[in-house]
C-alpha cells in the first residue's frame, strides 16, 4: 500500500497535480517585527520590488520612489529615474544608497545577493541586469536600455524603435524574445553552482535566458501560452542545489520545474498566483512563494507558502491586507534564514521581517 501511494504521488507531481490542496495546508505560526528599518529623515520607501540580505545580514531595497522621466527638447527623448537602492545594517540602520541617479535605475523589478555578496539589481524599463560588487561599484551589466523612447509610447510589440527591430524593444509576438541577451521588461535572476546566470525576462517577454558566468548568453526557452514549457509571465525565479530552475508563472497559476538547459520537469498548480520565490540554502532545501493578490482585488489571497522541492506543501502564514502579519502585492522574499524572513510589499510600501515558529 505504501509503494502504491509513493507511485501515485509522483505521478501526481509529473502531472502538475496538487499533493496538498491550498485549502488544506496547515498554518505556520509567525511574528513580524516592527520597524525593521530606520530611514532617514526626508527619505521615503516606494513600492517595494526588491528586498534581499548578504552574509552579513545586510539588508538591501531596490524600491520605486517616484515616476520615471523622459527628456524632451532633443531629437532623442531620453528616460531616466525613478528607483533607488538603500542598504541597512542587519539591526535596520541605514547604512549608504547604492547607485544614485544611476542610468540603469528606472523602475524597479528585483534584487538579490549572489553567494559572494555581489548584487544585482533588475530593472523593468531600462531593460538591464545590473552587477555591482559589495563596494557598490559595477561590475557587470546584462541587456541594454534603449538609446531613446517612442514619444508618445506605442503599444507593446507594436513595431517601435530601439532593440530588436520589428517586434518592438528585444520581444516577438508571442513572447518568446530573441535568441540573445536583450531582454523586454526583465524580472529576476538566479545562479546555479557553476555560476551561470538565470534571468526571468519575464513581462514583455515570456521566457528565461541563460548566461554563462562571464556573462555570455547561452539560450533561452519559452513563450506566451499555457502549455508546459509556455508562460503567461515568468514573474520570479529560483535555482536548488542540483541546478533546477524554478519559475513563477503567476497568469497560469502555477510554478514551472525544468533542468539546467530548459526541459521540463514538473509544474506546481497549488499555491495560487505565483508572484515572489525564495530559495532556501543547504542540503534539505525549502521554497517559499507568495500567492500574491492582484493590484486590482487588494484584499484577496496574499498568503505565503512554504513547499519542499517534490511540491508538496508544507503550510502557509499570513493573509491580504494592511496589518502586520497581512500583505499587500508582494514581490520580493528574502530567505537566507528559513525561519527569518524579509518580505517586499509593494502595495503597503514596506518591508516586513517575519519571524517564522
């Protein structure tokens, strides 16, 4: 009976089936700690899209302060600004900004920490994975922003100018992207053990580009759709330790599985729209993800799942709304500890430290 049941569970699991429905996964108890950054005075967080800690404990947001610009007068409309990158102490000092007026910052997607502290700052409009070493200086930059922008703007994939000719900047029709390392309105990245470098260019295009640790692209897989190996969107990313890329396709509701080169493994349909992914370190990794609510129905869903890497569920914390303790729109975990984690909100304009029981 036993070997019966594991059969059915792996076929379940290859199948895309639920182990445990969302319905019926236990709660985990939790604390969040107030105030868990001090700003200073005049300096305000945005919409929170990225949060994320280094060896030490630091604590690092990429947020969305304000509205990007655009230039006008010259033959070349010219965007610039928008978001910014703040680093605190692990008490929740504020250390330092990262990358001032820098002209890879626009509108913020994400930020993590590599396992030598470098960061990386993905950015949405600038169409750039940014690496800065842990001084803060660049050391590596993935895609490129546009010389200039169409004013007015054109709808998306509608033939504009800039990267990737006809199919507007980087993107095709269906999503997939091009063959190379442009990206449409990026989302994530992610390493594996070797180094090589996993980026979810995931919102105007639908897809995730593989770069080799130097920075040179390898290929890509996917496009828009609902079939396996196909997104509504790649909104997160994240790597475990035999080198399995795991993607958040929040439209379809679900998490895609593949191997290192793109084939597919398995999807998980059981933690609703998939928005934020976390990895945790070690040899008996956990997942976390959010089912984030949308920016339209605020107070619905917006729990966090913890799941083992085969999709079973292993429970849930946490409810929409704009409490501590409750969520709004996130974006980004940070979970270098599997028991304290850093939570980017971008509807409530915060970061959360929650203490896991």
């Amino acid at each position: 009976m036993k070997r019966m049941f594991e059969a059915l569970l792996a076929a379940s699991l290859a199948a895309g089936v639920p182990a445990i429905a969302q319905s019926d996964a236990p709660e985990i108890k939790f604390d969040s700690v107030a105030n868990p950054l001090q700003l200073p005075a005049n300096i305000y967080l945005g919409e929170v899209a990225g949060v994320a800690t280094n060896s030490r404990g630091d604590v690092f947001v990429y947020t969305r302060t304000g509205h990007p610009t655009i230039t006008i007068g010259t033959a070349r409309p010219f965007a610039h600004g928008g978001s910014r990158l703040f680093e605190f102490d692990k008490s929740g000092k504020f250390l330092r900004e990262i990358g001032k007026d820098s002209y890879g910052f626009m509108f913020a997607a994400q930020v993590r920490v590599d396992p030598n502290d470098n960061l990386w700052v993905v950015d949405q409009m600038t169409n750039m994975v940014m690496k800065f070493d842990p001084q803060g200086h660049v050391a590596m930059l993935l895609g490129r922003k546009a010389e200039n922008v169409p004013v007015p703007a054109r709808p998306a994939g509608g033939g504009g100018e800039g990267r990737g000719g006809g199919e507007g900047r980087g993107g095709a029709r269906d999503g997939s992207g091009q063959q190379t390392d442009l990206f449409d309105r990026p989302t994530d990245v992610a390493w594996d053990a070797a180094g090589n470098i996993f980026v979810a260019d995931g919102l105007g295009n639908a897809r995730v580009a593989k770069f080799d640790k130097e920075g040179k692209f390898v290929k890509s897989w996917g496009k828009k759709g609902t079939a396996n190996g196909e997104f509504a969107n790649v909104r997160s990313i994240a790597i475990d330790t035999q080198g399995n890329v795991y993607t958040a396709d929040g439209g379809n509701k679900r998490i895609q599985v593949f191997d290192n080169n793109g084939v597919f493994k398995t999807a998980f349909t059981n933690v609703g729209n998939a928005q934020a992914l976390c990895m945790t370190k070690g040899s008996n990794q956990a997942l976390f993800v959010s089912n984030s609510n949308p920016p339209n129905d605020i107070d619905r869903d917006g729990e966090i799942y913890k799941m083992r890497l085969d999709g079973t569920v292993v429970g849930k914390f946490g409810r929409a709304g704009k409490l501590p303790k409750e969520f709004g729109t996130v974006n980004a975990i940070d979970c270098s500890s599997e028991n304290t984690l850093y939570v980017g909100e971008i509807g409530n304009l915060r970061v959360q430290k929650l203490v896991l029981h």
